[in-house]
C-alpha cells in the first residue's frame, strides 16, 4: 500500500508561532479538504504525522488535540475525503525520543501497523526534519512553502526535498503526476 503522509500545522493548518492550542485557533487551509480528497481518489491512503511537543509542556490538552483531529477529519469528509489515522509526538524535543521527526518513528509505526510501502509512498512536510524523516525510511519528499520557511531556505538543506510546492494543492498535484 503507497501512502500520503502529512505533517499537520504549516501543511493541513495555519501554524502558530506560539502552538495551534484549541479548535478555535485552528485555521485549516482551504484548499486541504480537496486536496486529500484527490489524493484518496488517486488510490492514496493519507496519515498525518505529527510534533505536538505542546501536549508535554501542557499548553495543548489531550481532549484538544483529539478536537482539533476531529475537525480537521470533519472538514475533510464534507469534501468527499478520508484521513485514515493520526500518528502524534507529543515528547519534548528534550526527550530524544524515536517518534520526533527528524526520527522516523511515527512512519514506521504506520508501515508496520498499516503495511505501508514506504518507498512507494511520500512524506508532506513545511520543513527540515519532515524532509530528513520522510528520506530516512525512503519515501519520496515534498516541502510545501506554507509554515514558516521560503523557497532560499529549502535552498539550504542539506537533504533536499524531491519536490518544492507553494502548498499542499500544487503537492498534491505533483505526487498524483509522479505516480502516473
């Protein structure tokens, strides 16, 4: 099975310098629902991977995070989508953990739980460590300019992104072209 895997805020959402918190401060992008819905009708299963080191430093809830996931899947069913499961760090990045990307801790769990081919599938992401996790477990990467970073600092990585989008639309554009 070949998957989408998306990196939540800066990609699904508007990203917040000071933490997506609550379901009122969450903003999703216009163009997310349709976007996930032609990757569903490509045949693509999508799975969200996410940091959300919030949760650890109690700035975000758990019933929070879990409402915040319910109406981003809301949002994507009124569009004749399906996100099929959510992956959370939700450990400091003190922790050293092997769910934080850059590790790929949550892509491997997908793959083992789901049998996910890795190679056949991509990995979303706004930035750096989204990038490096996707690379590590082999999938093909996209970096979407919608969080925080510009096409200079892509530029900069040392392991670039395959591909370099404007947002997840042009993405989504990209993956179902390469997968023709």
């Amino acid at each position: 099975m070949r998957v989408v895997f998306l990196d939540r805020d800066g990609v699904i959402n508007e990203d917040r310098d000071d933490y997506v918190k609550n379901v009122s401060e969450l903003k999703v992008f216009p163009w997310t629902p349709s976007a996930v819905r032609r990757l569903n009708d490509a045949g693509f299963d999508v799975y969200v991977v996410s940091n959300q080191q919030g949760v650890a430093k109690g700035i975000i809830s758990e019933d929070d995070l879990l409402a915040m996931q319910s109406e981003i899947v809301r949002q994507v069913k009124s569009a004749g989508g399906r996100i099929n499961g959510f992956y959370y760090c939700r450990h400091l990045a003190s922790d050293k953990c092997s769910c934080r990307k850059p590790e790929p801790g949550m892509l491997k769990s997908a793959a083992m739980e789901h049998g996910i081919d890795l190679a056949g599938s991509y990995m979303i992401g706004d930035s750096e460590r989204d990038i490096i996790a996707g690379k590590v477990v082999g999938c093909h990467t996209v970096l979407v300019l919608t969080g925080k970073l510009t096409l200079g600092d892509a530029e900069a990585f040392v392991d670039a992104p395959d591909y370099v989008a404007c947002d997840l639309s042009a993405a989504v554009d990209y993956v179902i072209g390469a997968g023709s």
